[in-house]
C-alpha cells in the first residue's frame, strides 16, 4: 500500500468510517490531486523564497570578491604616500578606492 492510500485508510479507521478498497483508492486520489495542486491553489509557489534571494546575492557578491585583483598602484595598501622635498601627503588610492584590490 502506497503512502497516501496508508493515510486515507488510517485516517477513516481513526474516524470509525468503514471504506473498502475503491472508496478508499477514490478518496486517495483525491487527497493526493489536492497535496499536488496546493502550491496553485494557496499561491505559495508563486511567492520567491526569501532565503534563495539572498543566497543569489551573496554567491554574486563572493563572485565579485574573488575576480578582484591586488592593486599594483599602492601595492595593495589603499593608500599612497608622495615624498616631497617640503612635504609628504598621504592620500587614498584612486586606482582601488583604498581597498588594496579591485575588479578588472
């Protein structure tokens, strides 16, 4: 006996039903037509899961971390340092944007 067939069938021994095996295959049909149909009729397969959004966003996210390079200009420090005869200045890079890596 398959899975819904074993429900149908303990659930009208629960209710003190009496069924025999057509009425029970009948309302078995019925019961597992409605579980496949559920997601249609509530709408809840039309509803984007939350979490697999975010989990998309994060794996581009990552994608984009691991496609930066080390930044040549500063040597991967963010910063750059200009020596002067009078002055030195310390500023942020402009080929990362101070992060010390950045995407091609």
């Amino acid at each position: 006996m398959d899975y819904w067939s074993e429900c149908v069938a303990e659930a009208l021994e629960d209710a003190d039903i009496a069924a025999n095996k057509e009425q029970i295959a009948t309302i078995t049909s019925w019961v597992e037509g409605a579980h496949e149909n559920y997601g249609l009729a509530t709408g809840s397969e039309c509803i984007p899961n939350p979490l697999s959004q975010e989990n998309e966003t994060l794996k581009r996210e990552l994608r984009i971390e691991r496609d930066k390079v080390h930044c040549d200009e500063c040597g991967g420090k963010g910063r750059i340092t200009h020596n002067g005869p009078c002055h030195s200045s310390n500023s942020e890079c402009m080929q990362c944007r101070g992060e010390g890596r950045y995407s091609l």
